[in-house]
C-alpha cells in the first residue's frame, strides 16, 4: 500500500513539474510577444514623434515666411502710398 501511494505521489509531482515547465514556456513566449510588440510600438512612436517634430519645423518656417511676406506687403504698401503722394504734390 505504501508503494502505492508512493507512485501517486511520484505521479502527482511528476504532472506538477510538467505543468510547471509548460507555464514556463508560455511565460518565456509571452514575454517574447510582448517584447516584439514593445520593439514595433516604441519604433512606431519613435516615427511619430520624428514627424510631429518635421510638421512643427515646417510650421515654424512656415510662420517666418508668413511674417516676412507680411512686412514685404507692409513696405510695398508704404512705397506705392510714398509713391502716389509725390506725384500729387
């Protein structure tokens, strides 16, 4: 009888150990998954952040060029109205 139980004892441990070792395989790919899609999403923000930073550059020049055509009409405008007053007098 105390064969016996032993061998149940062995047997459960053994299904134990092999249950073990098979979480711990899910657990080794499921840390794999999780690296590759932490790998995909940092280069995805990485992207992302290179062209908001791209778009700001372009707004900023943008901006510049806006303000410089500004005073360019500002000063076109001073010269015809310079222009137009010395022909009246």
């Amino acid at each position: 009888m105390e064969t016996n139980d032993q061998g149940k004892k062995e047997k459960t441990f053994n299904n134990f150990g092999k249950k073990v070792d098979d979480f711990i395989d899910e657990l080794s790919e499921a840390g794999e998954r999780l690296q590759k899609e932490f790998n995909m999403k940092y280069e995805e923000l990485k992207r992302s952040a290179e062209k908001l930073k791209n778009e700001s550059e372009n707004k900023e020049r943008w901006k510049e060029v806006e303000e410089r055509l500004k005073k360019a009409g500002e000063e076109l405008s001073n010269a015809f109205k310079a222009a137009f007053r010395k022909r009246e007098q």
